[in-house]
C-alpha cells in the first residue's frame, strides 16, 4: 500500500516536472515571437499603422507610399495605377508624385473607334475616377501627402477578389526608374551634342570643299574663257590674210 501511494507520488513529481519545461519552452517561444515581431514592427515605413491615407502622412520613399497605398487599395476593393509626376526644372529630379485609382481617366475614343478594328473592343476599365493621393518631396528627403481623394465613383470590389499585381519589392523602384530616365537623359543630350559638334564640323568641311570647287569652278571658266579668246585671235587673223 505504501508502495503504491509512493509510486503514486513519484508520478505526480514527475508530471510536475514534465508540466514546468514544457512552461520554461513555451515561455522561450514566446520571447522569441516577442523579439521577432519587435523586429519587424522597427522595419516597417512610417505610418505604418495607418489605415488609411490622409494630408501630411510622411513616407521615406515614393515606394513606400505606393507599396501602402497598394496595400490600401486592396483592403478597399480597388487597384491603383501610377499617373503623373512632377519633375524639378532646375536638375529633372521628380519632386511629386500621384498615385490614382485604375479607374482615373477615360478611354481614348481613337482606341474606341478604330475603324481597323477586327475583334470587339475590350470592356471599359476607366470611369472617369477621381481617387488619388498626391505625393510633394519636402527638403529632399519625405515624401507628404498634399492631396487625398477619398471617395470613388464607381462599385469597389471585393477585398477578396482585387486582382494581385505582385508586390513592388520585386520590381524596379521608382527612385531607379527615376535615376534610370536621368541618366539616359544625360545620355541622349551628351549623344546630340556631339552629333551637333559633328555637323559642325561635316559643315565646315562641307564649305571648303564648296569653296574649292568654287574656286577650281572659276580657274576652269577662265581657262575655257582664255582659249575661247585664242581660237577667235586665230581665226581673225586667218580671215586678215586671206583678204590681203
């Protein structure tokens, strides 16, 4: 009997034991989920928490904000294009930025009406939508928003069924696209000043040679002139003695 109850004890000892490491890992796993997430919430964007976009909302990138006002969309029901951006007169630089609603604009009616069509044209996508966020860079460094549009003039869809255009991580940002276009724009001005200086130069070649033909042009007049003139004292003074 006394077997038994000890035995008994020494099971009860054991599953206590058993219940306090299975305690001390959960609390480690918990700890670490605790880290992990602390580290995630430090690489988020500014903002970050927001629901929704509003005036003054500060991003560190032009990417940021598409990547959250992408994200937006989708919580929403719409998708979103990139439209117009402003660029800085004194080094191209883009200094703004709108990001719309896919909806924004109209089709073109030549893309409506195109008499060599041959299969129907495809459903209409754009509805004159005025959603948007408009996007200033301040001092060279944030990203604000100036303008929000909130309201949209068509049916939002499903959050579920927004189409996925894949995450702008894996494309090009548009701070490389916007070095990109600087850089072929450098590019493209360096290749037609040195066309320019080519012309110039094919030009002047092009006025000598002129000049020279010019000149040989009048040498060979002359010359034609000088002998026309000798053939004529010829045949006067053959004309001269046959009359005497």
């Amino acid at each position: 009997m006394d077997h038994q109850s000890h035995q008994g004890f020494d099971l009860d000892e054991s599953d206590l034991d058993m219940q306090s490491e299975t305690y001390e890992n959960h609390r480690r796993i918990e700890d670490e989920d605790e880290r992990v997430q602390e580290q995630c919430v430090g690489d988020l964007p500014i903002n970050a928490g927001a629901l929704e976009p509003y005036i003054g909302m500060e991003f560190n990138t032009r990417d940021e904000a598409r990547e959250f006002y992408v994200a937006y969309g989708r919580r929403t029901g719409f998708t979103v294009r990139i439209h117009h951006n402003r660029r800085s007169r004194v080094n191209n630089q883009v200094i703004g930025q709108d990001f719309v609603c896919s909806k924004e604009g109209f089709r073109a009616k030549k893309y409506i009406y195109r008499k060599d069509r041959v299969l129907p044209p495809p459903p209409i996508t754009r509805e004159g939508c005025q959603a948007m966020i408009r996007l200033a860079l301040r001092d060279g460094m944030k990203w604000v928003v100036t303008k929000y549009v909130k309201e949209h003039n068509h049916k939002l869809m499903n959050p579920s069924k927004v189409p996925w255009r894949g995450s702008g991580k894996h494309l090009v940002s548009e701070d490389e696209k916007d070095k990109r276009i600087r850089e072929l724009s450098l590019e493209l001005y360096n290749e037609r000043q040195k066309c320019k200086r080519k012309c110039a130069a094919y030009e002047e070649q092009l006025n000598m040679i002129l000049k020279d033909l010019e000149k040989h042009t009048e040498h060979m007049s002359k010359k034609v002139a000088d002998i026309v003139q000798s053939i004529k004292d010829i045949e006067d003074e053959q004309l001269d003695s046959d009359s005497g």
